[in-house]
C-alpha cells in the first residue's frame, strides 16, 4: 500500500512504459493471470506493444497469485526455456 500511495516511486504514471524499449534486446516474458483483479490485463496488453518481442502469456485458470497451478507450471516451464539461452 505504501508504494502505490506514493506512485511506486516513479517519476511519471507511465515511466514503465515510456522506458520499455530499453529492454528490447533482453528475452522477457510476463505471465498473466486472466482474473488477476490486482494488475489489469490492459496494462499487460499495454506493455507487449511497447514491447513487441515480449513472450505475454495469460493463464486461463489464475488470478495474482504465483502458486496457482496455472502461473506456476508457466513460471516454471519460461525457467527451463531460458536455461537454454
């Protein structure tokens, strides 16, 4: 609560976005639970187009939390896809 009370600390609502590009050479991908009611998906959506390469996967079955079955075999299998990298 304290972080979103003072903006995360950022300079500007979308200084995520606006530094994205940044990232562009950087293998990334965002798992997304479909009924996560704490981050909306839009913001996901609005991240993967400043970030095309960006690998967004939404979870059918999941909310926020990371040890739901569905964000949990997709953490884990992005994991073994990138001790291939």
């Amino acid at each position: 609560c304290h972080y979103f009370t003072n903006g995360i600390f950022l300079d500007e609502d979308e200084w995520i976005l606006n530094q994205a590009h940044k990232l562009a050479s950087i293998p990334t991908t965002l798992i997304h639970g479909r009924y996560d009611v704490v981050c909306p998906a839009e913001n996901a959506w609005d991240l993967k187009k400043k970030m095309p390469h960006m690998d967004l996967q939404f979870i059918e079955d999941a909310g926020h939390n990371t040890f739901e079955k569905g964000i949990a075999e997709a953490l884990l299998k992005t994991m073994e896809g990138l001790k291939q990298l």
